[in-house]
C-alpha cells in the first residue's frame, strides 16, 4: 500500500488541496490530512496513528502546496521499485549529496560543483512555472520535504518527534529525518517524481528556521559528504 500525509498550518485548506487529493485517490494512494495542526511533527504522528499503516507500506510525506505532474502508473511505480531495497530510507525529489557546515542543502556554490540532485518545477499554475534543475537523480545525503517517501519501518527506526533542541515547529524535519536515516547506515535518493511546488523557499521572517537550524549544526556533526 501506499499512503500519504499532508500537514497544513490552515484549518479549512480543502480547495487549495483539491488536486493533489484527487491525483492520489486516481493514484489509489490513501491520504490523511492534518489540517490546523500544531506542528509538522504532530501531524505527521497524527497521520500515522489514522492509517495505520504496516512495516512495509510506503508513506509519503508532502507539503500542502505541491502538484504532482507525473503520470500517475510512472508514480507508483518509482516509488514502488527506488524503495524496494531494505537499505534506501528516503526517496524525493531535490537534495544533496554535501550537506556542509552552514546546513544550508541548496547553496548555490555547491550546486554549481555538481553536488546536487533532483528536479522541481516552481510557480503558482502550470501556466506561469519555472523549472529549476539541481542535478541528476541519484543518492544523497538530504532531501527537501516539499515530497519525500519512506516506509513505516524507517520512521519507526529513526523517530519522527521533535527534538528537544528544536524551538520551531515546522522546520528542518526533513533534514532531521533523512540526515538521521544517512547516519544509521541506510541511503536517500532523489528520483524522478515531476512535481510543481508554490514557494520560492522565502526565509524572510522565518526565525524559526533559523532557530531550528543552530540546533541542526549543534546535533550532527557536519559536513556529511556522500560515500
């Protein structure tokens, strides 16, 4: 099986939502949506313990302002066969293969070196979206969370609470999980799943990421540069 949770900071969110929604029920992928929820990490609790998933189920965990552009059979079954070894961990669809001592993934010098990977389209419609390349698919050390996919048993193994030095509630989950994933011994990747993400990545008054970004430098020891 294959499930997905959304998170979404708005407590009535179902018209923006109304398209991803019906991709994963042609997609027959069952979703839960967190709406209003009090923190990223909650809400992707909250989904877990509505699903119930099992061990070997795929879950996906997304943003609430994403499309996802490719054909639907193409989707399930990139998702189906990159997780099918029990060694890769996260799948999704930007990341890089040197997280470095800023914990900064998309820095723009290491993304002229070659060093990341994945592929994203950005805009507000299929009318007005603009591609943005950052490398080949392949494995990685951390992926962005706009999309990412594991199974159950990873997130069991890695735990998906927030950390006591995190004082933000929705930022750096993603590079908490996949980091940690790396770190256990298991891999990521970024595969081709075509999405289109509404966000430019603004950090403009997002004290929390910053925030939680120190606590991110302060927990692992970086740089973490791909084997």
């Amino acid at each position: 099986m294959i499930y997905a949770i959304i998170c979404s900071r708005k407590k009535d969110n179902k018209n923006n939502l109304k398209n991803i929604l019906e991709y994963f029920t042609k997609a027959e992928v069952k979703y839960h949506v967190s709406y209003d929820a009090e923190s990223i990490f909650k809400g992707y609790r909250e989904g877990l313990e509505a699903l119930k998933p099992e061990d070997d189920d795929i879950i996906i965990l997304c943003h609430d302002d994403i499309e996802i552009i490719s054909d639907r059979d193409s989707f399930r079954s990139v998702l189906e066969n990159s997780l099918a070894p029990k060694k890769v961990a996260f799948v999704g669809v930007a990341g890089t293969t040197h997280l470095a001592k800023d914990a900064v993934w998309w820095d723009l010098n290491r993304r002229q070196q070659g060093l990341h990977r994945g592929f994203v389209f950005q805009g507000e419609n299929n009318e007005t979206m603009t591609p943005n390349y950052f490398g080949p698919a392949g494995s990685v050390v951390a992926l962005d969370g706009c999309f990412i996919a594991t199974k159950k048993y990873i997130l069991d193994d890695i735990g998906i609470d927030q950390p006591d030095l995190f004082e933000g509630k929705w930022d750096f989950y993603d590079l908490l999980f996949t980091v940690t994933a790396y770190n256990k011994g298991y891999f990521n990747k970024a595969v081709p799943v075509v999405i289109r993400h509404n966000s430019r990545g603004e950090l403009v008054g997002r004290d929390s990421w910053f925030k939680n970004r120190g606590a991110f430098m302060r927990m692992f020891n970086l740089p973490i540069i791909c084997k």
